[in-house]
C-alpha cells in the first residue's frame, strides 16, 4: 500500500511539474519534457490529454508545446481557488506523509490557468523543495556522500546524478555548496535544479578539500576573475538593483543620469544573460572575454518565421 501511494504521488508531481514547465512563452519539445521528468514520450502525451480534459489548451509550434492561458478575466472565476486544507494536503504528499482523501479528486477538478493555481503550484514546490534542504541537512550532519538525482545543468543543458559531498548552503538556502565526487571541485548546485536528493552509507572521503565557496555576482561563483565595466541605461540600472542588489556596491552615477557598473565578476554566462536580455541598454566599455562570449551567444541565436 505504501508502495502505491508513493507511485501515485509522484504521478501528481509529475503533472504539476509539466503544468510549470508548459507555462513557458517560448515552449518546450516533447522529448526534452520526457527528459526532464524522467519519463517517456507517450506518457508525455496522454499527460496532454488529461491537461486537455481538465480545460488546458496545450498549442503545438514549431514543434515545442506550451500552455495557452485562456482565461481572460480570471477574477470572474471561482473555480480554480484552492482552500488552505487542499494546499496542506498536497504539502503532505510531497513530504511524503499520503494519506488516502478525497482532496485529491476536489484538487484534480479544480485545476485552471488563474493566479490562485500559479501560487498553489509555488507552494507545492517550496514543499519539495524545503524536503531536499532537510535531506542535505541531515547528510551534512552525519557526514554522508548524497546522490543528486537528474540534476539539471544549463551550461551543458544536460540532466545527470551527480556524487557529492554536501558542505553548507548559501544565505538564501536556494543552492548547496558541495564537493563533486567526480570532478574532484568544488561546485554549487541550485536546489530547485535537482530531481531527488538520495542519501547513502558512504561517509565523506574528502573532507581535507572541503571549502566554502562565495556566492558570486549575477548567480554564478567560481575562481575566476573577468573584469568588466558596463555603462548602463537607467532601466537596465534599476533591473540590475532589483534582481542582483549585491552589485550594488559596484555601481556608480555620473551626472545623475548615467549609470555604469565596474567590477570583478567569477563567471560570464549570468551578466550575458542580462545584456541580453536588454538588447541596446547596456554597452561593455572594458571586458575582452565578455565581448566574445556575448558574440558566441549572439551566434548562437536562431529565428523562426
């Protein structure tokens, strides 16, 4: 029985998980979703066709799928409010403590496309999330290797397990800082990234090499050191502020209305990421590499008509 409950929570996990995925502007391939969830291709569509029966409009494009939100005024609908014990419950599933309810059914029903879903999905993740920060904690504590199961990495775009020793987390608890079996280093690994957290017997065996690592600047941490200097327009300033304030101290003005950020930063891909992300906003005064990973990136950019 206990078996089977497990079977079938991970089942609802699963839907969640592809429901989020979905909500993408930009759509995702069938075979990346099977691959990012673990599963195959045809489970991959009959999820499409259960979403469709509960009144998911799922648009094909270029063959990448994603979600249509079809409600237009999503405050005239009542339908898809979740009551807190609903969202207890499907908390309690995630922390693995199933209890057999009839929830579960009201919790299926009621699943739309408004904002009140958006925020129980959030909430369903916290929860799985907030049980891999206990696991890590506990293997920190008793100083045991841990599997990271089906961890997501963007740089390669690859899912793989990845054998680690878990050292201490960021201020945030949203990454672990962690000594990578294989690659004998030092990495961070993002909480939200992993798949499952999985405890083994095996005691640390590396301890000697085990050292903190500083968060860096735009997400990524490392040993390296680009300098760079970029003039900012004001929006980019004040996105800048709001989504990385620790670069705060690395921003000054001229004549109250020119902005320009200087400094030392560990990896490339995060800054890109933002100068990309506001095309003409920013010019790199100072930062050889950074200008040719921007042009690798800019290369890399494909268009569709």
């Amino acid at each position: 029985m206990a078996q089977s409950s497990q079977v079938e929570q991970q089942k609802i996990l699963r839907i969640f998980k592809l429901i989020n995925l979905l909500r993408s502007n930009i759509g995702k391939p069938v075979h990346k979703l099977a691959e990012t969830l673990g599963t195959d291709t045809r489970t991959i569509y009959r999820y499409f066709k259960l979403l469709e029966a509960l009144g998911f409009q799922i648009e094909k494009k270029h063959s990448k799928f994603r979600i249509i939100d079809r409600v237009e005024n999503p405050d005239d609908y009542n339908f898809g409010t979740f009551s807190e014990e609903e969202i207890n419950f499907v908390g309690n599933l995630i922390k693995k403590q199933p209890k057999k309810n009839l929830l579960k059914d009201s919790i299926l029903q009621k699943i739309t496309l408004r904002s009140d879903f958006q925020k129980s999905v959030n909430q369903l993740f916290n929860a799985n999330l907030g049980r891999f920060v206990d696991l890590l904690v506990n293997a920190i504590k008793g100083k045991n290797q841990v599997i990271l199961k089906d961890y997501y990495a963007p740089s390669s775009d690859s899912i793989m397990d990845r054998l680690v020793e878990p050292v201490s987390f960021n201020k945030n608890f949203d990454a672990i800082h962690a000594f990578e079996i294989e690659s004998k280093m030092m990495k961070v690994f993002k909480i939200e990234r992993i798949g499952e957290v999985q405890l083994t017997s095996t005691n640390f065996e590396y301890e000697a090499l085990h050292e903190p690592l500083e968060q860096g600047l735009f997400g990524f941490s490392g040993k390296n050191n680009f300098h760079i200097h970029l003039r900012l327009s004001k929006r980019a300033y004040q996105l800048m502020m709001e989504e990385y304030p620790d670069a705060k101290p690395f921003v000054y003005t001229k004549n109250r209305n020119q902005y320009f950020f200087e400094g030392d930063i560990p990896q490339l891909p995060g800054i890109a990421r933002f100068i990309l992300g506001l095309p003409g906003e920013i010019a790199v005064i100072e930062g050889e590499e950074l200008k040719e990973y921007l042009e690798v990136q800019i290369g890399k950019m494909k268009f569709w008509l």
